[in-house]
C-alpha cells in the first residue's frame, strides 16, 4: 500500500501548498477512506492505519479524497437501482457514498472531468494564477498542483515561472499572471477541471466579463462587476443588472 500512503501524504500536502499561498473559503483536512468501482464510491467504517492495511477488492481502486477541497464528487447519496449499498470487505463495512460525475471531452482527444464543488477558491489580488488556454479559447485555472515534497521542494505556485516546461496538450497552452483584482473560482456546484498529467488540477474558468468573478458565481454575468454588490430589488441579482441600460442582461440566481 505503498502507494496510497504516498497519495495521503501528496494530498495533504498539495492542500498545504494551496492553502500557503492563496485563500479558500472553507477548509477542512478531513479524509475519506473508500474504494471506487466504476463511478461507484463507497466509504469505509475505519481507520486510516486500517483502510491502509487492506488490499482492495476485485474490481475496486482505493480513493483518498481531501474534502474540502473537492468538497463532493457525488452526485447522489442514494444508490442507483441494482447498486449495492453497502458490503463487508475484511470485516470492515463500507457503505455506497457516491456516483462519480462522469468524463467530459474537452476537444482533440483531451479529456477532463467534472467534480460537484460548492466552495469557491479565491485567489488574491496580487496572487499569481497558472493557466491553460484550450484551442476553443477556454481558460482552465490551476487549482492544485503536484508538490511532492519528499522529492520536490523547488516548486512553488507563486513563482510566475514555476510550471514553465510543463507539457501541454497540442494546441494548449500555459502562460501565468499576476492578479490585478481577485479571482473567484466559483463553479456553482459543478466544475469542469482538468488533470494534466496527474501532476496538477485545472479549473474551467468563464469569466464572460473579465471581473473576476466566473460566471457560475457571478450575480451579474456580463457586466463587471467585481464587488458583486447585490440589486435592492432582488438580491440574487447584481445591482448592476437591474438598470434600464442593461435590460436583457442575464442574472444568475444563487
Ligand atoms: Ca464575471
Ligand atoms: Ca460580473
């Protein structure tokens, strides 16, 4: 279990990493311990010196999630119709938790996946962002990037040239900013990131309005509006949505 033990360890401290350097929201280090089966994720009733100890079954891959910064991935809490509920595996029960949200294309024979995410990541005015910048135009945050510390200590998210190297799929490509105003990534709970490689996660980012905010968190998509400042008349909606001047103008209620 050499292997998941490393995981464990890479998780915690890529959490670290980004926590280091920019702000989220809401944070925990609380550790799921599960197997997954197709999209399937069940939970164990156990430790983590347990949950290591064990081989997982036929068919299954051990999963170690950091919640907080993917808070859930599931989709459903109830099992789907002829999905087991729950089994005993080694005498320890582990429950059905989650149906992973599935693969999406992202264009070329690039793939990414989504993941139900309910806790923005701010990133500082001032901060340093990576991004990747798909052939369609699309831009993909980096959110968490592989820092092994055992092996690299070199690498750090605020260094403009920290990923400069990195391989990219054909027709991508990487460039890294420095913020002038905040950056919300805010999926409003679904977002569509992209593992490159396994060595880092990328977030889509839509920002119609270039604000800062993305669109899914945005309460007023394609004016900018960075300060978010709600409408008196309904508050869901930015205030700078509700003027005659910006009639059509979608709103985005959440
Ligand atoms: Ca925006
Ligand atoms: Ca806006």
């Amino acid at each position: 279990m050499r292997n998941l033990t490393k995981t464990a360890l890479f998780f915690r401290l890529l959490f670290v990493a980004v926590l280091s350097g920019y702000s989220v929201s809401a944070a925990s280090q609380i550790y799921s311990l599960e197997y997954k089966t197709g999209p399937y994720v069940y939970r164990c009733d156990c430790t983590v010196a347990e949950f290591d100890s064990l081989t997982p079954p036929q068919g299954y891959q051990s999963v170690l999630r950091v919640e907080g910064a993917m808070n859930s991935w599931e989709i459903t809490s109830v099992p789907p119709q002829g999905v087991a509920s729950s089994f005993v595996h080694a005498g320890f029960t582990f429950d059905y938790l989650a149906t992973l949200l599935g693969n999406v294309s992202l264009g070329a024979g690039v793939n990414g996946f989504r993941v139900e995410r309910d806790i923005p990541f701010t990133f500082d005015a001032g901060s340093v962002v990576h991004e990747l910048s798909a052939p369609d135009g699309k831009v993909y945050t980096m959110f968490i990037a592989d820092i092994d510390y055992l092996e690299t200590t070199d690498i750090v998210m605020g260094n403009l040239d920290a990923f400069i190297g990195m391989s990219v799929p054909a027709g991508w490509a990487y460039s890294s900013r420095v913020l002038v105003n905040p950056l919300v990534l805010d999926a409003g709970g679904v977002a569509t990131v992209y593992n490159n490689g396994g060595n880092s996660l990328w977030e889509l980012t839509e920002d119609a309005d270039s604000d800062g905010v993305t669109d899914a968190g945005d309460n007023c998509i394609s004016i900018a509006n960075p300060d978010q400042e709600p409408s008196s008349v309904n508050p869901s909606c930015g205030a700078v949505c509700e003027t005659a001047s910006c009639a059509g103008v979608t709103c985005v209620n959440h």
